[in-house]
C-alpha cells in the first residue's frame, strides 16, 4: 500500500492505492473524475482511497494525477510483467493502451479533453511509465475518455502481474541520491 499527500495552495490531495485490489473509494467533488478514478481502479484490480479538494478543475485533476501517479510507482514490483496492451470498445469509440510501468516516462496520446490528456501525461510522468494512447474511432469525448481509463486499467493490471523475475536485459536497476 502507497499513500501520497500532495498540499499546494490550490489542492490538498490523499491518494491511496493497494496493489491486488481492495476498496475503492473516491471524493474529488468532481463527479466525472470521481467516476474515471473508479473504473481505473476496477479495471487495474487495485485498491484506490481518494480524498481531494481543489481550486480550479485543472489544477485539481491535475495534481490527483500527480499524486496518483507516484502512488501507483511505489506498488510496481521488481519482477512485474511490465507490459500491458488493451484495446477497449465503448458504444462508437474503440481506444487502445499500451504501457510499461518499468521506470521510464514517455506520453503519446492525445484523448480528445485536455484536461483528461493532462491528465494522462502527468499519470505517466509520475508513475515513470510509457503510456500511448490511440484513439482508433468515436466522437462521443465522453465515451472515449472513458474507453481510455479502461484500456489503461486493463493494460496495468496485465503490467503489474508478478513475473518471478526483471524483466530487463539491463536486470535490477537502482538509482541512490545521497547527501553533497
């Protein structure tokens, strides 16, 4: 289990996410990212507790992607499978996710919302994954959104299965900051 608290002058944001399922419970007091947060949860198999609260709408979903991202970084195993690939139908939108959830951050998208595109790229940012996202057919943004956090959901669930071993050619990699 990850907990990141986030505090800005525009957000107090707490993110809690469990690795192999659990509870889900979101307050953002925005009803459809409440909504989106809880079908990613699902489709992932994670546990997810969100309380957040915020100034503006960008800067709110925003920073719960930032917040959720880290989260989410901290429950990656060293011997996840890694990849994850899912493509998701919704009504007229088909959206496709590929991911790897090994450490490095690249984002290419886009969803048709910039809010929800920002929020993509700020979630694999700070997850420190590869995330692309193709939009394959639809114009109902809502759909399609939605069609993303499922395909991501289902792509990290894949992802995030236990391998037994690194899944790297380089093997383990360690990164240590110490003091100057």
């Amino acid at each position: 289990m990850s907990t990141i608290e986030r505090e800005t002058r525009e957000t107090t944001i707490r993110v809690t996410v469990t690795r192999g399922g659990g509870e889900v419970t979101v307050d953002t007091a925005l009803p459809f990212l409440d909504h989106m947060l809880v079908t990613w949860a699902r489709y992932a198999g994670v546990g997810l507790a969100v309380h957040a609260r915020g100034d503006l709408r960008h800067h709110l979903i925003e920073d719960v992607a930032i917040a959720l991202g880290a989260a989410f970084k901290d429950e990656v195993p060293a011997t996840a499978a890694r990849y994850g690939h899912r493509i998701i139908p919704m009504d007229e939108a088909l959206v496709e996710c590929a991911i790897d959830v090994g450490g490095r951050f690249y984002y290419e998208g886009p969803v048709p919302s910039t809010l929800y595109d920002h929020f993509m790229r700020s979630f694999a940012e700070h997850a420190g994954s590869t995330l692309h996202l193709r939009v394959l057919r639809g114009s109902d943004r809502h759909h399609i959104v939605e069609a993303a956090f499922k395909a991501l959901g289902l792509a990290i669930r894949d992802a995030l299965v236990d391998s037994g071993a690194v899944f790297s050619t380089k093997g383990s990699v360690s990164l240590r900051r110490g003091e100057a």
